[in-house]
C-alpha cells in the first residue's frame, strides 16, 4: 500500500500544517460525541415496541453520516486505495467488524466502558494516520496486516455503538429484527459517506497538489485521533 515518507515534505505542506492542526482540534469537539446518540433518537428508541425496519434502519444511516470517527477511519482506510476491488475488500472488512460486535454487542449486553472503546477508536485514527505516513516501516522496519487491523479496528467501532445502544432500556420485542435493520442503515449510510469521499478524492488526486498536502491531511487527521484519545482517556479517569 503507498504511504507517504516522513522525511520528503514540501515546505507547503510544512507551512500549512499548523493551520490544519487547529482545525483539527475544533473538528475533534465534534469527533468525541461521535457515538452519541441524540436525545430525540434517544426518546424515539425507548418509546416504541415491536418491529420498526424503516426507522431503525434510518437511524443506523444516520450514525453512519453523522460518525465522525467512522469517516476519518474510513478516509484513512481509502487515502491510498486507487482500484475499487481494493476498496471494496478494505471496506466489507470494516463492516463485517463492525456489524458483528454491534449485533452480539447489544444482543448478549456486553457492558464495556464507553470511554476506553471510544479512546481505541481514536487510536484506529492515529494507527491509520501512522499507517498512510509510512511510520512503522520507517520506524521499526516492519509493515503491519493492514486487511488485519482494519477487521479488527471495525470490531471497536462496532462495540463503541453497542455501548451507546446499551444506555437506552430498548424494547425486547422485535429486538433481533430492529438491530437488523439498523445494521443495514449503518452500512447505507457507510456506502454514501464512501461514495462523497471517494468522489473528493478522485478530484483532489488528479490535481497537482495532492501529493504536496497529502502528508498534511494525515497530520491532521493523526491529530484529531490523538485529541479524541485524550478527551475519552481522560472522561475514563474523572469518572474512575
């Protein structure tokens, strides 16, 4: 997979860098409540009883859109994936984690705390980051199983709305088919959310300064993966 070196930067992308940096952490205000289910969606899922496919399923979509750390991971994912048959198989491992461990996730109550799967999926940003940056080859002369990580990086996305979903008394009847459901909106919305960043970044790579802000955009984004770390890590010890 093609990663950008750490020592070849162009001063652009150098000057640039610090800019980004502080809208990276204004981005990452909204990055930590990414999981956070809003209180009418909230009210709407403890009220109703029975099977409800359609709003459970435009519920999961709207998670998916609305999930930030679920967008900077998949941004990441794809920086570097050039055919589609590369990006479909990066993609369905991302899903299949993530569906699996929110489906057991809410189904057997897994009681996991919120705030350390929510600083592991800021860390899937900064591995992802550290990834597309050629860092732990330059680092430790080594390349991790990006297909690997992906799987498993999906299964802490996966459980980090399982936990949110937990937080709510969600009526038993129908309850399978509901997760269901939401499971498909979220990969809907996943489909959408890939197809925008997909489309952005076909016009961003045909154009001469991709490669010049290309270590940029994952300094920022390693950056807001380190912003969200620390904002749950430290939610974890207020709250121990």
């Amino acid at each position: 997979m093609t990663s950008v070196s750490l020592g070849g930067v162009g001063w652009r992308s150098r000057v640039i860098a610090p800019l980004l940096g502080l809208l990276a952490l204004w981005f990452s205000a909204s990055v930590a409540t990414a999981h956070n289910v809003t209180a009418g969606d909230a009210g709407y899922i403890q009220e109703i009883w029975g099977v409800k496919l359609i709003p459970f399923a435009y519920l999961g979509a709207k998670h998916m859109v609305t999930g930030y750390d679920h967008i900077l991971f998949l941004f990441g994912v794809v920086f570097f994936l050039y055919r589609m048959q590369h990006v479909a198989t990066y993609v369905s491992l991302f899903a299949l984690g993530h569906s699996t461990t929110m489906l057991l996730g809410v189904w057997f109550g897994w009681n996991v705390n919120a705030y350390l799967i929510d600083a592991i999926i800021g860390l899937s940003v900064v591995y992802k980051a550290l990834d597309n940056l050629g860092a732990y080859q330059r680092w430790f002369g080594f390349q991790p199983n990006t297909k690997l990580a992906t799987l498993i990086f999906g299964f802490f996305h996966g459980l980090g709305l399982a936990t949110k979903i937990l937080d709510y008394d969600i009526a038993h009847d129908g309850l399978l088919a509901n997760l269901i459901a939401f499971n498909v909106g979220v990969e809907i919305g996943q489909v959408l959310a890939l197809s925008l960043i997909l489309i952005v970044m076909g016009y961003w790579r045909r154009s001469n300064s991709f490669w010049c802000h290309a270590y940029t955009a994952n300094v920022v984004m390693m950056t807001a993966g380190f912003v969200l770390m620390g904002y749950q890590l430290a939610g974890l010890a207020l709250s121990a």
